[in-house]
C-alpha cells in the first residue's frame, strides 16, 4: 500500500510539471521554435551539420513538442499506458538533460527555455531540473509493476481532449498572438523603463595579493592588489530589456521611437515574411498619414530589403533596422504591429488581427 501510494505522489509530480511545462509553451510555440533554432544552429556547427535542415521544421515540431508534453503528463497522471507512457517521457527527459548538459557545458544557448519566458532559468539550473526529474522518474520506474494495467474509458478519452484542445490552442496561438505575454514588451510596460536598472547595481571586487584571494565593496585603492573579477550582487536588479537598439544610415533613433504616438511595423525576418495581409497594412498606412500617429518600419533586414519592401507597397514611412532576436522578442508575428506612447506599450496585433485606422486611433483617445 505504502509503495502504491509513493508511486501515485511521483506521477502527480512528474506528471504535474509535464503539464505546467507544456502548458507554459502551449501559449507560445512560436517561442519554442525560435529556441529550437537556436539549438539546430548549434548542432550544426559543433555536432553535425544535417541538424541545419531541421531549421525549417521547427514551428512543426515545437508544435509537436509542446502538445506531447501535456499530453503524457495527463496519460502519466491518469494512467492510460502507463509503461508506454512512462517509457515516452524517461526518453523525452533523458534527451532534454543531454541538451541542457550541452548548453551548460559549452554556454551554447544560455536559456533551455523549459519554462518559455515565464520562468528562466540558467543552464546549469535547467539541467539540475532535468537530473531531479531523471531521478523521479526512475523511481517510477523502479515502482512500475504497481502502474495501471488498463485505464478508464474516460481517462482515454480525457487523453484525447487534451490532445484536440492543446493541438487546437497551439494554432491559434501562431495565428494571433500568445494568450498571455511574458516578455519584457508586454502590453503596459515602458521600455525606455525595461532598458534601466531597477536600483543602483552593485559589486564585489575579487583581488588578489601576496597569493591570497580577497574580497572588497569597493575598489581597492591600494595598487599592490591584482585584479581578478568583479561579481555582481544584485542580478534582479539588471534592465530586464539590454538589447533594444533601432537605426538607419542617418544614425541611432532608438530615442526617437520613445517620443510621441507610435505605430511600428514589426518584420523579424524579411524572407520569411508574411505577404498575406500586407494589404491591411498599405490601409493602415495610408490612413493614418495625416494623424497624430507616426507610422515606422522595424525591420531585421538590409538597407536593400527594407527599400525594396517600402518600394513595392509604397510606404512612405520611417524606416529602421533592429536586430532579428530582439525583433522576433517583441512580438510574435512576422509582420507584426506594436502601438506606442512616450514608449509605453498600449497594444501588439497579429498581422492577422490587423486593425482598422479607427480603432488605432481609439487607442489615443483621452
């Protein structure tokens, strides 16, 4: 009785950070995808170099990843196959250690992303996780002549549901935008305010003299100390936005776009863009030409490209150029479209949900 009840705690944890972890994602495969990049561009270039064909797979199989990972959690709890369950999500975690081992090893992609954005953690953090999680789900292994034999017809089909409404969640998480945002350009943040500390940072000073190692607050003024490292005590405390940057030939407008009504065209990827309702967008901006709304392009792509898309649509608008990560950071759609005031965000679309000039407008309004 007593093994039968250890077993029941382990699927419920093991099976209850399955579904939060998948969950967490669900929201925003978009997001997992571009970390699947990441890994595929790593692999490529230090393990093999087939890993580079993956790259335009992964959308597909974030997608796949990320329901799968609700789903066994659920099959795990429930107990339908159990053994093939259990033996779905040893392999799944056992390939995920390998991955944050590496990514902590070598400091190849400093965030796993297990958590999407909600939760970071840091290599070495994420492969912890994954070895305790290992180690659980040994000890249902361990147990796994006491799991179900068989399960409930409703559990099956409780399997099943989930399966639908993550796959269907998913999709209409690519094709509109994540249901919540948990990323430093969130609707309601400043991020003029995001690209600040939070309090003054603070360090210690790793020194070392006559072979001792010491520590300081401050800097020692006592030049016959050798300097070793400066160690920040407070990370929390670091701007939650370090990258943002937007310029042309004519130099930095990074400040130019906090001031005033703003209306920015979001492009992370000018090859991979979205033509679909390119139309709306031509509206949009003829529209609101002669309002109190500054329509500009930010775009990951060359001068050449950005000319070249301005010159096909006729857009008579500002043009910028960012870098693609902090372009595919600030929202998740290719194009997409932010509304900004003194630099406060006040709304992100999907180019899908493009909107009327009338309800920008209204986004204005006192």
């Amino acid at each position: 009785m007593g093994k039968q009840i250890a077993l029941w705690v382990l699927r419920l944890l093991v099976g209850g950070l399955f579904i939060f972890s998948g969950l967490i994602k669900v929201n925003d495969p978009v997001g997992t995808a571009i970390k699947l990049e990441e890994y595929f561009d790593v692999f490529s270039n230090d393990i093999a170099g087939f890993f580079y064909y993956f790259k335009p797979f992964a959308l597909y199989l974030a997608v796949f990843l990320v329901v799968i990972e609700v789903v066994l959690g659920v099959m795990l709890i429930l107990g339908v196959k159990a053994k093939f369950t259990l033996w779905a999500l040893g392999l799944m975690t056992l390939f995920f250690t390998f991955l944050t081992f590496f990514s902590a090893y070598f400091n190849k992609v400093t965030d796993c992303g297990c958590f999407g954005d909600a939760i970071k953690l840091t290599p070495w953090e994420s492969f912890y996780k994954d070895v305790i999680l290992l180690m659980l789900i040994g000890q249902i292994f361990a147990l796994r002549k006491f799991l179900p034999q068989s399960a409930p017809k409703w559990a099956n089909l409780t399997s099943i549901a989930v399966l639908v409404l993550c796959f269907s969640l998913s999709v209409y998480a690519i094709r509109n935008l994540p249901f919540i945002d948990f990323r430093a350009y969130k609707v309601g943040v400043n991020i003029p305010q995001n690209m600040q500390p939070s309090e003054n940072l603070q360090y210690t000073y790793v020194m070392t003299k006559d072979g001792q190692e010491v520590v300081f607050d401050q800097y020692p003024s006592d030049e016959s100390y050798e300097f070793v490292e400066m160690v920040l005590q407070n990370p929390d405390a670091l701007p939650k936005i370090s990258d943002f940057a937007v310029w042309n030939e004519e130099g930095d407008f990074t400040e130019a776009v906090f001031t005033g009504n703003k209306l920015l065209i979001l492009i992370s990827s000018y090859s991979k863009m979205s033509d679909v309702n390119l139309e709306d967008i031509d509206v949009l901006i003829t529209s609101l030409k002669d309002s109190p709304i500054e329509v500009v392009l930010v775009a990951a792509a060359s001068e050449d490209e950005i000319q070249d898309l301005k010159s096909t649509r006729s857009w008579d608008i500002l043009s910028l150029q960012a870098d693609a990560t902090v372009v595919k950071t600030m929202i998740r759609s290719n194009p997409g479209i932010m509304l900004l005031e003194e630099g406060t965000v006040l709304a992100k679309f999907h180019h899908n949900n493009t909107p009327d000039p009338s309800d920008v407008l209204d986004y204005y309004l006192p």
